[in-house]
C-alpha cells in the first residue's frame, strides 16, 4: 500500500513510478479525500495509471463544467471502460471520501462516494474482454494536458479489493477530520 498525505494541487503534481507501487495482478483499490477548488473547462485527471491518455487502470477523471465523476479502467478489447458521468457533480469546497475498486477476477470496477455505492462498470463481454494492468506510472492530480485543482488528502493506493465494510471503516475514520 502507498499512502500520500495532504496535497494541494496544481502545485502537489505527483508521478508514482510502477515499481513504487505494491504489485497488482487481479485487484486494486484505492481510497483518498478530494475537494475541488474550482471546475474546469475541460476533463480534470485525478488520477490515472497510464503512458498514454487512453490507457487507464485505474483512472479517475472530472467532467468539463460540473465535475461529474468519471472512473475508467482499460480492458482487451475497451481502452476507455468505465461508468458515464453520473450525479449531479461534486460542489466546490466541500470533502468527499472517494473509494474505487476494480476486480479483474469479477470483471467489474465500483466507485463509492462518502461511503456509499453510487456506480459499477461490469464488463459485458465476460467470456473475451478482461481488465489490463499496465506497467506504467501513476499520475495523480494531472495527465497528458490536464491538471486538478483542488485537494487531495489520505490518498492510498491498495493492491486488493476493499469489502464494503472496509471502505465504510475507511470514510468513517476520517469523517470528522474534514467536516
């Protein structure tokens, strides 16, 4: 597991090269607190484990204009799969606890918001696509031509699938810090 403290971006641009990070091989996890200080014109990367733009497993990226999340990861046959832009968007200057967790072995990525399950990615094609791990670096809090303008905070980086109950313990644990 790797655990980053508080950052403030765009000033706290991160790069994690591969061998930094836990290994991974059918699960990951990673949990952190965000809070944006403005929304952006364009997609905002939170983070994304990738040498190119469409490679992503794991991503996190904002919609332009409202910061609707989008998670995506990277299959066989889908380099861009993951859960269309849902909710409302997160508001400005508020703390949010954000969980996502992919499973290659269940085909399927969830995202969790404040402790609660708002969205699941399953992969369709279960008997030909599966998810891609990738060797490359992970960027937190900027891409290819992007960068987050926010906080971020307690951000860990896990090589399993948190259970429901871990992720709840998780934003539990932190819930008063950032009220």
């Amino acid at each position: 597991m790797i655990f980053l403290g508080p950052l403030d971006f765009p000033a706290s641009k991160t790069v994690v090269q591969h061998d930094e990070l836990p290994p991974v091989t059918n699960e990951l996890s990673i949990t952190l607190r965000l809070n944006i200080k403005s929304h952006d014109p364009g997609w905002m990367n939170i983070f994304q484990k990738g040498a190119r733009k469409m490679i992503r497993t794991p991503a996190l990226w904002l919609s332009p204009n409202i910061s609707r999340p989008y998670p995506a990861f990277s299959t066989n046959i889908n380099e861009n799969c993951g859960i269309n832009e849902f909710g409302k968007g997160f508001v400005l200057n508020k703390w949010y606890h954000i969980c996502y967790a992919l499973s290659k072995t269940h085909k399927r990525m969830d995202f969790y918001v404040d402790g609660k399950l708002v969205g699941s990615k399953i992969i369709e094609q279960i008997q030909k696509e599966y998810i891609v791990f990738n060797d490359d670096p992970l960027r937190i809090g900027h891409s290819f031509d992007t960068e987050f303008n926010g906080k971020m905070s307690d951000f860990c980086y896990h090589n399993w699938r948190l259970s429901d109950d871990e992720i709840v313990k998780n934003f539990v644990a932190t819930y008063e810090t950032y009220q």
